[in-house]
C-alpha cells in the first residue's frame, strides 16, 4: 500500500515537471512526501 502512494506521488511529481506546471511549488513538496514515506517505510522494517 505505501509503494502505491509512493509511485503514485512520485508519478505526479515527474507529470509536474515535464508539464513545467510547479503551482508554487506543490509538485517538489510531493516528491519530498513520497521520498519521506519511503525512507519512513524502509526504517521500520515492514514487508509489503
């Protein structure tokens, strides 16, 4: 479930900046969220 969101934030992140639309830099703050559940996820050890 947390690689979805991860994938799903980083996706959106890349769509924003091909599309060169950052709205005030929301697109990077998504990458920030997704990087941070990843390393979160990877710190506790769970196994998907």
């Amino acid at each position: 479930m947390i690689y979805t969101i991860i994938v799903v934030l980083a996706a959106l992140w890349l769509l924003g900046v091909v599309s060169s639309f950052t709205a005030g830099g929301l697109v990077h703050l998504l990458l920030v969220i997704a990087l941070v559940l990843l390393v979160v996820n990877l710190l506790q050890g769970r196994t998907v």
